[in-house]
C-alpha cells in the first residue's frame, strides 16, 4: 500500500520540537512586524510561513502544469520514448551504489 505525505495541520496530541535560529536583527525586526500585522506571534508567523513554503517545494517537485499543447507534446514524448543510446545502456549495466 502506498504510503502518502499529509500536509493537514499537527494535532494537540503531536509531538512537538525545536529550532534554534540566529538572524540579523534588521531581519528578526521585519519578521516581528510582519508577524504584528497579522496578529500573529514571531513562532506562528515563522512556522507557518516555512511550511507554507516547504510544501511549496515539495509539490513544485511533484506537480507541474501545461497549457493543452504542451501537454499533448508531453505526452507523445511519454508514448514514444527514443531507443536507449549507448550512455543509458552503459547506465543501466552498472551496479547501483546502494548495491556496493
């Protein structure tokens, strides 16, 4: 069974850690502010601003989207593969480094 990532937010019951930063204190003034602005505290705004961008990360390395054209574009290239070059052949002979 595949096992899939949640992006849900944490339960009271989760457990929780910590991160210990240094920053300039030009940059911690501009986050306090930030944070001010949306009544949040300088730990809510840091932490929800990094996951937000973490599952950012994560999905630009997962989804991408295409206009109709490039789509079908990319899916001839998925149907018809060019035949395996001798680079790939000489790739796939070799022992995986997880093997040595």
């Amino acid at each position: 069974m595949e096992k899939r990532q949640s992006f849900s937010r944490p339960s009271a019951t989760d457990t929780k850690g910590s991160i210990n930063l240094r920053i300039e204190t030009r940059t911690r003034q501009l986050i306090d502010d930030a944070a001010a602005v949306l009544g949040k505290t300088r730990t809510e705004f840091m932490v929800e601003s990094a996951r937000r961008v973490a599952i950012d990360v994560l999905l630009d390395q997962r989804l991408f989207v295409l206009d109709p054209e490039r789509y079908d574009a990319f899916m001839q290239a998925l149907d018809n593969p060019p035949a395996p070059g001798p680079k790939l052949r000489a790739l796939l002979r070799r022992t995986p480094a997880w093997e040595v």
